[in-house]
C-alpha cells in the first residue's frame, strides 16, 4: 500500500485566480507572468518535497525496514522548512500588495 496524497480539484471561479489561465504569458520582458511562472514553480517544488515526505511516512509505517530514520527525518524537516519559507514569502508579498493599494 503506497499513500498518494490529497487530490483537491478547485473551482476557479474568476479567470484572475490561480491557475486559471489568466496569469500565462509569453513575453520575456514581462515581470508579471515571470514571477507567476516563478511563483508556480516554487509551489510545485514545496509540493513535491510535501509529497515525497509522507510516502517516506507510509513507508516508514509499512515497511520499517526498507527506508531510515535519518531520511525520513531529513524529508519531513525539509517539506516544513519549504513550507515556513513559501508562507513567510507569501504573507510578505500579500503585505505590499496590500501597501501598494493603500497608498494615497
């Protein structure tokens, strides 16, 4: 038995949100859908630290015998590590964004 974590499908709801299509550019000079593009990039990568880290889980739960405990220990401080820095980026950003249209 392998854990293949969460699959959640969202609705997008406006074409301004994640994903939905609105953010893809193709112009190299353009700062916007660089930093989409680098920002999703980076969410995929968090992702795939997350993912890999609970099968290291399941595997440590089932078959205690093929994988370490340093590993598992390393992965699971890794995919945190990854995600305390993705959440402290975020929230900053959100914070200018939110300066930048208060401003008068």
């Amino acid at each position: 038995m392998e854990g293949t974590g969460y699959i959640v499908g969202l609705k997008a709801s406006d074409p301004r949100h994640y994903g939905a299509g609105a953010v893809a550019r193709k112009d190299e000079g353009d700062l916007i859908g660089s930093f989409a593009s680098m920002f999703k990039s980076a969410i995929d990568d968090v992702n795939g630290k997350q993912v890999s880290a609970d099968k290291l889980i399941v595997q440590a739960g089932t078959k205690p015998d093929t994988v370490d405990v340093h590993e598992v220990m390393n992965a699971i401080s890794e995919a945190e590590l990854s995600m305390n820095l993705t959440k402290a980026i975020t929230d900053r950003v959100l914070r200018a964004y939110q300066e930048i249209t208060n401003m008068r």
